[in-house]
C-alpha cells in the first residue's frame, strides 16, 4: 500500500507547531522562523539557509550556493549570497520564544490540580476536616440519644468528629490516606467521569452494611425483588436536623410503573414456595391473611388515585374467617336496649388503642358481657356460668350444687348447714322447673341458641329487658365431643386487614364511620366491612387534596426471621 500523499497546498516549510509547548516569538509579526524553539522555550534561530557546497568533477575547493527556504524569498540566490567559509550571509535575529495556547492551558490546568491536592490536604488533614466533609446535619433519627445508645450497643467507636462519621462510613475510622484509599477504590471511582455522570440506579453498598447493622431486622422488600438496591436511593440522609423524609413516590413507581421490572418480579415469585412471602410479624396481633394471587403484587400502576388496584378483601370477595355469629344490623336496630342510657354506636364496643391508630381487640367481659350475661337462673342473678372455657362450664354444671351452697353463703349468708341443703335443692328444683323442661342440662347450655327466659331486668341486670343465657351455640360454633366436653370454637377476629398497609383512626376523625364502613346493613360474620379504594380516593387524590403517596399507606421493608400468625 502506497504512502497517502500530502495535499497540493501542504506546505512542510510553514511554521505550523500547535502541539508543541513553545512558540517563535516572531511569530507575533507574522514572520516565524523555520527553526522554532526547542523543547525547552530556548531559540533555536541561526541563519535563513545553510549554503550548499557544490563541487564539480575536478575541484577540491567548490562554490557555496544559497538554499534560501520559501519563506525567505524562495529557492534562489539572496543579495550577497553566501560567505566564503559557506556561512549564511541572512542571520536570523534572536526572540523571546512564547508558550502556545495549548502549553499555556495545560500549565494552568496542572497547577489548578495541584493546588487542589494542596487545599485538600490542608483541609483533610487538619482539626475541622470532619466539618468539611459534612454534607449537612443528620436527621433526628441518626443525632439523638436513642442512636448513640445503638451505637453504644453495636460497639462502634468512631473519630472524634462532630458527627461520628464511623458510625455509618467506616473508612473514617482511619485518616487521610484511607480516606483516599476508598475513594480511589469506589465504583464508580472518582476519575470514571462517564459513570459518575450516568442516571443508573446503585446497588448495596459497603456503608448498606452499616445500615443493616442497627437495622437487622430489615431486609428489602417482597422476595421476588428483581435486585436490591441501596438504602440511599429512598432514604436521604443529611438533609438537616429534622425527621428524615419518607421515600417518593417516584421511588416506589421505578418498579411498580415498570412492564420489565414487574415481569422479572413475576417470574422470580413463580419459583419461591408460599411460605417465602409469609414475613410479617404479628407482635401480638391477628392479621387477617389474604391468599397470593396468581401473579403476585406486581400488577402495574402509577398513581393511588388513577390506576392502583383495588383492595385485594374487596376485589377477590373474600371473607371474614371468624365463627363467632355476630349480626351489626341487629345492632343498630330501634328495639335493642340501651347500654348506659345510649343507643348502641359504632364506638360502644370499638375503642381505640393508647396511640389511637387502632382499634383495641374485642373481648367479652368489655364488649358483649353488658348486654350478653351469663345468667342461668331467675332467681339466683349473681351466678354466672363461667366464659372462655368449655372444660371449666362443664365443671361448673357438674359441680353445680356445691356452686349454689357456695353462693347462697356468699351472696345470702346462708351459713347453717341445713339452711344450706335446703337451698340448693329448692334452687335445682327451681331451675329444672323454669328453664330445663326435662332436657339434659350440659346439652341445652353448649347447644341451644334460644333464649331462657323472659326479656326482663333480672336481679341487678343494667337496663330493662335484657337478654338472658340463649347457650354457647347462639354465638359460636360448637362440636360434640366424645369423652370430654363439647368444643367450642375459639373465635378469631382479625385486629389488622391491610397488612401491606397502615392506617391511622385518629387522622379520621371528621369522618363519620358510616362514610367509610357500611355496618348498618350487615348481617353476615363474613361480611368484611371496609372502605374500597373508591372511598378513599374521595380524599386521597389530587382533587380530595389529601396526601396519596405511597408511603402514606404503605411500609416499604420487610422484618426478617419472625412468622405472622394467620387467622384459621
């Protein structure tokens, strides 16, 4: 392959040098030497040609003959021409070489980075380098006394730094040459410009590990995650000496607002056993537990008030698990009596707990024991067939003369032993004359869902026309047994339905129950009975003015090693 020829107008001779460090100082006037300085800035200027000995066939002492470059009046002989001994009779006058533009911006370019390592060094290795590299103050959560006791607990021991830098960036333990140790050695590293500059989201991270430290218990969100990404990409830390800021949105919709990252979740989830998703501890509580769903949660949606699902209870129909018979419009009905003077209201029996986002569990010595006695018998009031236990009502009717003696001493100081005998047989008499009709006793106490008695206050009953004793049946489902007792179904009531939610009754108060509970018009047990996503959206959306970002409803991490106790 031949050479690639220079173009017509190339000129070798011209004193074109833009990448060398040094420039002809005649150069200003437009007439530079052919020399030029050298690598140094020295010049190198001599004389306009060097003359040409020519000898012809013959001779030994020749003639010089001018080589006068075409910037020097081209290839002919000069005025005067050469000088006998060949030297040039043109001199070219000395100058001051110059630096180029380009030596100029590479001197200026190193000396602005040296200066740089020299401020850096100054500030880095000196008292207040702590000060210079804080970003800004560290939220409440991370300044306060609860986290140094963490700390404490840990046993990190960090420098003497305003913040403790250690506790979170563990090459501040040491000093300036590890400091720039990690940041040489972090991905991307600090002269990776293209990376630096790139929007990729990071993955977990050396100070991730600090996090996880205090924060063992979390872990990142569903299992079928595509990959974990770093604490900081939601959480933002010093940002001031205030509560740190709750993810955005935008978080949160990278992944539930992508196609691709929703199907990767998919398929990741079709490989993992059911019991992978089961992680929420209960901490004393029944959470009520939805089935999965064939796809899992990554159905595809980018805002709560626009295109999020419905709420699984409601969308899928599903049921209350609970056996305990409980009718609400009953309830509500005109012809219930009062309790302490008032119609039954939603608050009569749902209180809230000390924080008041929740409602307290329902029990039936606070709840249902008010209106709903165990009282058995006309005209003994204060004996009560014991609750909780079908073991203990079977000892209770088994041993029911010595309950009656017991009571007839407590409640009307019978004390005479004959006094006693008499009173408990009159009682017995009594009782299988007015309620029992000749049926076995135990079977009409577990099994019959009617009431006893009249509707009338009784003894010290609160309020007229209470219900009397109807028999376990009324309320719960109870089984035969065989040997032992009958068996009475302990019922469980969910006390948390959202559990991939949170919610807050104190917030709501302007709001009425009713508008976000229809319990008026239930009469089934499994009728759950909360609000759509409609409801809601009345409130919380873009019109409703309420905050409807996702981390308003919805905790982000997941709790490691501890199992929720579902509702059977």
């Amino acid at each position: 392959m031949k050479d690639e020829l220079p173009a017509p107008a190339f000129d070798s001779e011209s004193y074109e040098r833009p990448t060398q460090p040094w420039l002809c100082g005649h150069a200003a006037q437009g007439k530079p030497c052919p020399r030029g300085p050298d690598a140094r800035g020295r010049c190198g200027a001599t004389f306009e040609c060097s003359p040409h000995l020519n000898l012809k066939e013959g001779e030994t002492k020749g003639r010089y003959s001018c080589t006068r470059t075409d910037g020097h009046g081209g290839r002919c002989p000069c005025e005067g021409g050469p000088l006998p001994d060949g030297t040039c009779s043109h001199p070219i006058p000395k100058c001051q070489p110059v630096r180029t533009l380009r030596s100029r911006r590479g001197l200026l370019t190193a000396n602005v980075v040296a200066l740089t390592f020299a401020a850096l060094a100054l500030l880095l290795g000196g008292r207040g380098r702590y000060a210079f590299v804080n970003p800004g103050g560290l939220s409440i959560q991370h300044s306060g006394a609860t986290f140094a006791q963490a700390r404490e607990q840990l046993g990190i021991k960090g420098p003497a730094g305003p913040e403790n830098c250690a506790a979170c960036h563990k090459p501040a333990e040491a000093g300036l040459e590890r400091w720039i140790a990690a940041a040489l050695g972090a991905s991307p590293g600090p002269f990776e410009f293209r990376q630096l500059v790139s929007t990729s989201v990071p993955g977990m991270s050396s100070i991730d590990v600090s996090c996880l430290r205090c924060h063992n218990l979390h872990r990142f969100h569903q299992p079928n995650v595509d990959r974990s990404l770093s604490c900081s990409v939601c959480h933002q830390e010093h940002l001031g000496a205030q509560p740190m800021k709750a993810p955005a949105g935008k978080n949160c919709l990278s992944c539930h607002g992508s196609p691709a990252v929703m199907e990767t979740s998919f398929q990741i989830g079709k490989r993992l056993p059911s019991s992978a998703f089961d992680y929420r501890p209960s901490l004393g509580r029944i959470h009520f537990q939805a089935p999965r769903p064939a796809r899992g949660y990554t159905q595809i949606f980018h805002s709560f008030a626009a295109d999020h699902p419905e709420f699984q209870a409601l969308a899928e129909d599903l049921k209350d698990p609970s056996t305990l018979k409980f009718n609400h419009q009953r309830h509500f009905a005109e012809d219930i009596p009062l309790l302490r003077s008032r119609k039954l209201e939603c608050v009569s029996c749902h209180q809230r707990d000390a924080a008041g986002a929740y409602h307290m569990k329902l029990t039936y010595e606070q709840h249902c024991q008010a209106c709903h006695s165990l009282q058995f018998d006309l005209q003994n009031p204060k004996l009560l067939i014991p609750h909780g236990s079908s073991e203990a009502v079977r000892a209770f009717l088994q041993s029911l003369p010595a309950q009656y003696a017991d009571y007839g001493a407590r409640e009307k100081q019978i004390t005479g032993r004959r006094e006693s005998e008499d009173f408990v047989r009159q009682s017995l008499r009594s009782l299988r004359e007015q309620l029992l009709a000749g049926e076995n006793l135990e079977d009409k106490v577990f099994f019959s869902t009617k009431r006893w008695a009249p509707g009338v206050r009784v003894g010290e009953l609160p309020g007229p026309e209470r219900p009397l004793f109807y028999g376990c049946a009324y309320c719960h489902e109870v089984k035969s047994g065989t040997q032992a007792a009958p068996v009475v179904t302990p019922p469980v009531m969910p006390d948390r339905w959202f559990i991939r939610a949170e919610f807050n009754h104190t917030k709501h108060d302007n709001v009425a129950c009713a508008s976000c509970h229809g319990a008026s018009g239930s009469r089934e047990t499994s009728d759950i009975l909360l609000p759509s996503k409609s409801v809601c959206v009345e409130c919380h959306s873009p019109q409703g003015g309420v905050a409807n970002d996702c981390s308003r409803c919805h905790a982000y991490h997941t709790h490691v090693g501890q199992k929720s106790r579902g509702a059977k």
